[in-house]
C-alpha cells in the first residue's frame, strides 16, 4: 500500500500592523504641545483622519486607532486654545480691555 503525497499549500499568515499615519498623528499632537505652534495641530488632525479612514478600510489588519484618536484630540484641543488665545490676544486690546504688552504697538495705532 503506497501513501500518496499532496503537496499542501502555503499557509498564509496575515501580520497585521500599526498605521503609520497614527503614529504621525500622535508626535504631530504631542510637537504641537511642546511649540509647535500652528502646524502642529493641524497635521496632527489631517494625520489622524487620513489613518482613520486607512484603520476602517484595513479590515482588521491595520491598528492604531487609539494612537490615531489621541492625535485628533490633542490636535484639536490645541487649535482651539490656540484660536481662542488669539482672538483675546487681538480683539481685547481694540476694546480697551486688559491691553497686552505685545499688543501695544497696534493699539497706539487704533486710538
């Protein structure tokens, strides 16, 4: 009695990985708290949509979402700050109200 061999195919094993683009979006937010002004919140919240959408579309096979939602909040958390900072920064002075040092020169200007 002879035992026939059948090759057996390959198994596949599916490694999944983390977003590349969720790590970008968390040191994006994080670089924005340590002064990256300006253009750090705004990649960080570009970054963590764009690894999202690949996260969603990955089928499983992609993480980092957690990485990718940390980056969106400190992103946003930081442009609100930022805005908001701004606008006291720019509109109180015009007002009269609490006039910053920085501000004096445009004030000067305005009276």
């Amino acid at each position: 009695m002879s035992q026939s061999v059948y090759p057996q195919p390959p198994i596949q094993v599916q490694v999944s990985h983390t977003s590349t683009m969720a790590i970008l979006s968390l040191i994006a937010g994080i670089l924005g708290w340590l002064g990256l002004l300006g253009i750090g919140p705004i990649l960080a919240i570009i970054f963590g949509y764009i690894a999202k959408n690949e996260i969603r579309k990955g089928n499983g096979m992609v993480t980092g979402d957690g990485m990718a939602t940390a980056g969106l909040v400190l992103g946003y958390v930081n442009l609100a700050i930022s805005i908001i900072v701004t606008c006291l920064l720019v509109v109180l002075p015009l007002f009269g109200i609490g006039g910053l040092a920085i501000c004096a020169p445009f004030i000067n200007g305005i009276h």
